[in-house]
C-alpha cells in the first residue's frame, strides 16, 4: 500500500468521524464505541474543522461535544426533526435534578417521584406521575438523556420499562449517572449567544455560509444577503475544497442552490445521508408530483416553486387517475392518500415546505429531480396492477 493510499484512508476516516459527530454532538464510549475511537484518533483535526464553522469541540474525560455556538443570534439548525417541547423541558428538569444526585446510580421510578416533588416545590412545569401521558413524555426525556450519553441505562428487561409506563409500578429501570456527559449537556454561555447576540464582525461570513451548506446540505446563494453573497463570489472555491474536505461529499452547483451531496457507501454516518429516491410506490408518486408541481408553480425570487393547495389537489386526482392500478393497495384508496405519501417523502427529503393551508413551496434543490418514467412490464415483471407491492 503506498504513502497516498495509507493518507487517502485517514482522510475517509477522519470525514466519518466528523460526519458522525455532525450527527451525534456527544461521543462517548457507552454511547458510540466505534465512533468515540476515531474521534479520540483525529481530534487535532476535528476541532480545526469545527472552528472553520465556528464550533468547538469539547472533551471531559471520555465525553467527546460539538458545541454548535450560536453567531450574532444565529443557531446551527441541522437537517433533523426536534423534539417535541414537554419531554425535552422533562429531560432538562431531570438532568438538574441528577446534579445534585450524590449516588451515582438512579432508577426510573426514583427519576419520577424527584421531577414531581421538584415541580411541585417550584411551581414549574406540571408532571403527576398518575396520569399515563406524563409517564410517556418523562420516559422520552429520560431517553432522549439516555442518547446523549448522560444515563446509561444497566436495566435491559423490556418488560419493566412496559409496566411502568403502563401502571406505573415498579422501578422502571436503573440507569448509571455519567457526570462527565451530565456536564457537556447544556453550555449556558451559548444559550446567552443565543438570546443576546454579540456582533462579531466580518470573520464569522465563511463560517455562516458552510454552517448552512454542511449542516443542510443545500445553500440558496439568491437568498444571501449584500454581504454574504459578495463573499460567497470571492471565496466559492476554497467554501467548496473546505465542505468536501470534511464531509467527503460533493457540492452540485446550480445557480439557485448548491447542494451538497453525502455518499452512502463511504463512512458517512446514515443519519445525514438523504436516501430518496428510493425504489418505492411512495417516492415514485412523490417524484411525480414534485415534477408537475415544479411545472405548474410560479417562481420564487429566491428560487423554488410555489404551488397553491387546489393545484396540488388537482395534480394528486390527475397521478391517482391515471396509475392507480399500478399502486400500492394503500395508494389506491385515494388521491389524498397520494398527496399525503409525496408530501411526507418530499419533507422528509428536506425538498418541501407546506404551509397551514396547504400550499406547497419546493426549495431550490427540488430542481434537481425529475418524474421518474413508469415502466411497463415484461413478462419476468409483476403484473401492472402489483408493480410497486413488492416494496410495502
């Protein structure tokens, strides 16, 4: 193997490491044992890489954290749904609570009779461990601690955590406290960025611009402002070389979007890699409408279409007309049913946004795909009326 290949394997390896923290901002051996190596193997380079974006990663012990720190008010949004607002404020309420924990050991049960006598105490938020839908939510707070490495669950029988949240009774489950990951949870420094923005100058422009392409993987170069559209024009090269250089991908470069593009089959964490179209009756329909759509909306001065939600209607009862015998049973039931599989698939691809009242907006980087044609079948083929039941 030569000097170039032996470096060519570092690179790839250093990307995955990014990515995966890109994916998963606390790194711990409990938490991601393959990922936490390579991290603790190129953390020279990573934190370059991260301060390129403004970031800064952070060690406790064996607790590796991204810090996204928020720039002149502006937080880091990456391509992700967040949690809902009652389990993420419980999770919160927990993790003060495991601070002044002296024991280093907790169980479910012990986690839910502390959150209700501190909310009761402090007339904070409300949580009755009678009521099931409180359990619910705490138990999704005390996961969403679980992943970010602060507990580390020792209890595995499913059976408990079942009961628990069913009745109540029992201990739940026993979770191992990790102070070091308890630490790195919150940074109330980047909560102050957050709520009262500092103005930083001119050197945070780079890091603006791929913060939005790397963390989205799509930058709107129209919907720039003076600023950052002038130094877009001057820097693309080296903005280009460095999102590349991290992440392994590609930038596509269209005149209302550059779009970066993630491989799948090289170390790049999954969670980033957006896998559409995929071969299904749903992201067939989806590409459908999307192309007319695309065709049937008006422009948009920063790029992107607009298409009213009587248009999309019609668009969804013409694709249900005219293919419904090569649809999925479940397709078939209907053109809502059709609309509403595209629409999930297309927002879940980060292509689409819908308004309350139903219209749709496609975003620059929906340019880039079109209608897939529809095949007729020969005779190795299904029939035309199970074309696509083979991928439900």
């Amino acid at each position: 193997m030569t000097v170039t290949s032996f470096s060519r394997a570092d690179l790839v390896e250093r990307q995955a490491a990014f990515t995966g923290l890109l994916a998963h901002p606390l790194v711990a051996p409990w938490t991601h044992p393959e990922l936490y190596a390579v991290v603790h193997r190129h953390e020279h380079t990573l934190s370059v890489w991260c301060a390129r974006l403004g970031y800064r990663l952070i060690r406790i012990d064996q607790c590796y954290r991204l810090r996204r720190s928020p720039i002149e008010g502006r937080t880091a949004v990456p391509r992700d749904t967040p949690p809902p607002r009652r389990p993420l404020v419980l999770a919160l309420l927990a993790a003060a609570i495991l601070e002044d924990r002296r024991q280093d050991s907790i169980t479910l049960q012990e986690i839910s009779d502390d959150v209700r006598q501190f909310a009761a105490a402090n007339r904070f938020v409300g949580y009755d461990p009678e009521h099931r839908s409180h359990r619910v939510a705490l138990l999704a707070g005390v996961r969403l601690l679980i992943t970010h490495g602060v507990l580390d669950q020792r209890t595995h029988r499913g059976e408990l955590l079942e009961s628990w949240e069913r009745t109540g009774g029992g201990i739940g489950a026993g979770y191992l406290i990790r102070r070091d990951a308890l630490v790195l949870l919150v940074d109330t420094r980047d909560v102050q960025l957050a709520l009262d923005p500092v103005e930083v100058g001119g050197g945070v422009r780079g890091q603006l611009i791929l913060r939005e392409l790397v963390e989205t993987q799509a930058l709107h170069p129209l919907e720039l402002d003076e600023t950052l559209s002038a130094y877009l024009a001057s820097q693309r090269r080296r903005l280009i070389d460095q999102a590349e250089e991290m992440t392994g991908g590609t930038v596509e470069l269209r005149a209302d979007a550059w779009v970066l593009l993630l491989p799948s089959d090289a170390g790049v964490d999954p969670d980033l890699v957006i896998d559409f179209p995929q071969a299904s009756a749903a992201d067939w329909v989806a590409l459908a409408l999307l192309d007319a759509a695309g065709r049937e909306g008006e422009p948009r001065p920063g790029g992107g279409r607009h298409c009213p939600d009587a248009a999309v209607a019609d668009l969804a009862r013409d694709l249900h007309a005219e293919h419904a015998s090569r649809l999925t049973v479940a397709l078939r039931e209907s053109a809502e049913a059709v609309r509403s599989a595209a629409e999930a698939q297309l927002q879940a691809a980060g292509l689409l946004v819908v308004d309350t009242s139903g219209d749709w907006y496609l975003l620059p980087e929906a340019g880039r795909y079109r209608a897939a044609d529809l095949q007729l079948p020969s005779a190795a083929t299904p029939a035309p009326d199970t074309l696509f039941e083979e991928y439900e």
